[in-house]
C-alpha cells in the first residue's frame, strides 16, 4: 500500500478506505479499552487520530508507542466520533519505525520556552509552532520565485564568495586557505593575501546587489535570492551572521517604478502565504494572541495577524520622503516627551524606534520612506538634483521596522567614481562595476528584502533567530 500524507487525507480523502500513513506520534493517551495516538508527518499543522482498540492491540505492542517515535500506521480512514477532527484512522497495523525514550526526549506534552527550543533547533520543528512557521517559510520562499518567473525576471545566481564590500560596513567574514599559525607577510608586516588561495583579500558577500547589476544591463530585469552573511557583533531579535536576501534589479527603471514593484511584491508574496497556509497563519495568529494579552494594553496589538496580513495585503502603502519623516517624528507626541532613545535631526539615520512610530503610532500602515541624504546612504545612490539627498528608499514595516532598502543607482560614471573616493573605495578594484557605465549604462534601479524579516512579520515571530532553521549569531553555530 502507497503511503499518504496526512495534508491530503484530511483535505480530499473518502472514509471507508484502508490507508498507510507515516509520522511522528505526538501524544498517546487512552485507558484499558482504546488508545488515541496523535500522529504528525509534518505535511500541515494538523494531527490525524489514530485509533488503536485493545482487542487489536495489547499494551505491550503499543508500548514504543511514545511521544516522537516515527510509526507506520495501517488501517481504515473514517469519520471521526470526536470533537475537532473530521476523520481518523481506526488502526489495523502499528509499526514502530523509530523508537524515543520518553525518559531523555525533550519534547514533551507542554509549553516550551521559544529559548529553549533554540537549544535544540535540530528538534524545534517537530514543535506545532515551529512546524507552521518554516512551512509558511516555504510558501514564502516559492512565492518569491513565482512571483519573479511572472514578470519574465532571470534568476541569477551571484557569488557567495566576493573580494568586494557591496555596503562599505566592513564587517565581513574571512574567506582563508593561509595557515593562522604561519601567516605570509610583505615587507610592510601586512599579511601577504597574494599568497591565499583566490590571490587577494576574499570574503563571504554581504550582498548580490553589484553583481546583479552586472546581469540586468544585459537581461534587463533580474533577481537573486541567496544567502549573505554580515560579522556584526549584534545579539539583537533583528539580527543574524547568516541570512538570506532578495535582491532584483531591473534596467530602465527609476526610484518610482522601484517601489512600484517592490509594494506589488510584498502584497504578491503575502496573498501565496494566506491562499495556501491559511491553518498554519491562524495558528500562529492565536499564538500571538495569547503572548499579546501578557502585555500592558497600551502594548497589545490593534489587529490579530491575519487582519494585519490582509489589510497590508489589500491597502496602499503610504508614501512619504525623508524630510517629511523627520518633521513627522520632530513633532510627535513621542519626540516632545523624550520618549525615543535615539535623537532626531535631518542628516541623521532613522533607528527602529523612529520607524516603528512611523508605521505604528502615525500611519498604522507601512510607509515606504524615499530621498535621504546622500551623506547616510550608499556610494552607489543616484545622487537627486539637490545635490543633498539620494534616490533610495525603504519600506517600513509594522513590528519590524525597515524591510526593504533600495534605490535608483547611479548611472552617471563620474558621479559615481566621485562617491567612490568620498568613501575610499578604489577605481581599479571596481573597474568591472565601471564598465557597466561604460559601456551602454542606463537608468537602473533594484531593492533588497531580508527574507527573515519577512518571515518574522508574516509569522508574527519576535525574534528573527526563530524564523530560519539553524540561526547564525554570535558564539552560536552549534547546529
């Protein structure tokens, strides 16, 4: 007999049929007569009940039968006599396929902290919360390359090891081959990189941005989606070492049409995950929902999680530029009673608390943030008329602050050889990025969404190190 998944059971099976399902036993309990055994494939957040009769069953044949064993349960589908499921499976074979000691195995019929559960990620996504999160990743992560594969964009795989600096920040992680106990050195002390194995400096990329803009002045509208990495010391809930970006870039398009796509994408990627993980979102909704009613009321959330996803899902986002950001937190209630961390002046970056009252407290909706001053932002910017500010933009989202960062690049070469010597990069080692405006530059512009970030703010997860399966941080890559 061909196994099932409990997903397709539950959604399109008829009772009265023999069927084989696999999985992992999530709690057993019953008395001298039956026992109900929960069993989890982790195909949807639903368990399926299987019903084990003493008459088929002895207690000592169901005696593996414990909390996380993998079992093959054979039997006949039918409608169900309890509360809250509409078929379970009445037992005519039970095979256990992969013992747990109830003694040592960690999870257990109970609450447990999302801390603890870090502790043992290799375990976390047998959990109900865990299981609906990363399978609502996976819907993300296939809305983003469907939502691309419409629009005629070419996925374009850039490199993850990169002897260039994409933000200017710094901090990087090494890529090596030399010895650390006999370090090549020149005659300056300095350690000897033409000696390493790529012949210079390399290190993990913290962006694809550069290279992809390499790929759309010849297919015009191209994306990447892969892994960066950044060597920030931050034990934040909003950062990680490791994480994924989305990152298009599209020839012939300007600041404007760049938040045009970047509002349609958001929206796009949403809409997949509330058609297609409508359970697993509802759960977690409810989850949210209880955290939400530790906190003081004036802290509690306006709207449950899907109400949010919908309302970002069907409304317009708003639109407002730097200047105007600033005067709004300038005269807020919040900045007048000293209420924020961070000052507030032109010229300086908004923090997360400016953002968050931003989409929070002033427009409770996401506002996409555009022109700020050229002095805070990236070489690569297209410098606006003013000469002051610089055609980038972000989209602030509720909960999470910035979620997307962009921009209009800049297409005119001495412009950009000129902010490159403003912040000390050197022509010769960019002489491919200077090609391109070369030869056939054109108008350009692309955006980067942090993945993770995304993910925490359709799942409503607070910590983003609960959003990706082994979280990269400081002192931590024990999975």
């Amino acid at each position: 007999m061909q196994r099932i998944k409990i997903k397709e059971l539950l959604e399109g099976a008829e009772a009265g049929h023999d069927v084989l399902l696999k999985g992992w036993v999530r709690t057993k309990r019953g008395n001298k007569y039956v026992n109900f055994i929960a069993v989890n494939d982790g195909s949807t957040i639903h368990n399926l009940q299987v019903v084990a009769e003493a008459d088929k069953f002895s207690e000592e044949a169901l005696k593996d039968v414990t909390t996380g064993a993998a079992v093959a349960v054979t039997g006949q589908l039918v409608a169900s006599q309890g509360k809250g499921q509409a078929y379970e499976v009445q037992a005519t074979h039970i095979e256990v396929l992969g013992k747990a000691d109830p003694e040592v195995y960690p999870l257990q019929k109970k609450a447990h902290s999302l801390e603890f559960l870090r502790e043992i990620a290799h375990l976390r996504f047998r959990t109900n919360t865990f299981g609906a999160v990363f399978r609502v990743r996976n819907a993300l992560a296939f809305a983003v390359h469907k939502f691309f594969n419409e629009k005629g964009f070419v996925y374009m795989h850039t490199p993850i090891i990169t002897a260039s600096d994409a933000e200017g920040a710094g901090e990087m992680f090494r890529v090596t081959t030399l010895d650390l106990d006999k370090l090549p050195r020149t005659e300056e002390g300095a350690i000897n990189f033409a000696e390493d194995f790529f012949g210079k400096a390399t290190n993990l990329t913290v962006s694809g941005q550069l290279e992809g803009e390499l790929a759309a002045m010849a297919f015009s509208d191209i994306y990447t989606f892969g892994p960066t990495f950044r060597a920030e010391n931050s034990n934040t809930t909003r950062h990680l070492a490791e994480f994924w970006m989305i990152e298009p870039e599209m020839a012939f398009y300007d600041l404007q049409m760049n938040a045009d796509l970047a509002e349609e994408f958001i929206k796009y990627i949403i809409r997949h995950a509330l058609e297609n993980n409508r359970d697993d979102i509802e759960f977690l909704g409810q989850r949210l929902a209880e955290e939400d009613k530790a906190k003081p009321q004036n802290e509690r959330q306006e709207m449950t999680l899907l109400e949010k996803l919908e309302f970002v899902a069907n409304n317009s986002f708003e639109r407002i530029t730097y200047t105007q950001a600033i005067d709004i937190l300038v005269n807020s209630p919040a900045y007048k009673k000293k209420k924020f961390q961070y000052d507030v002046s032109w010229g300086s970056d908004l923090h997360s608390e400016h953002e968050r009252y931003l989409v929070e407290k002033h427009f409770k909706k996401p506002v996409i943030v555009t022109d700020y001053p050229k002095d805070i932002k990236a070489f690569y910017m297209r410098v606006n008329d003013d000469n002051k500010t610089v055609a980038a933009m972000d989209i602030l989202a509720p909960g999470i602050g910035e979620i997307v960062g962009g921009s209009q690049r800049e297409e005119r070469l001495d412009i950009l050889v000129e902010r490159m010597k403003g912040v000390g990069i050197h022509e010769e080692d960019m002489w491919w990025y200077l090609d391109t405006r070369r030869f056939g530059g054109c108008p350009h512009a692309g955006f980067g969404l942090g993945f993770e970030r995304m993910v925490q703010f359709v799942t409503g997860m607070g910590n983003i190190r609960d959003v990706i399966p082994f979280p990269r941080t400081p002192q931590n890559a024990e999975f």
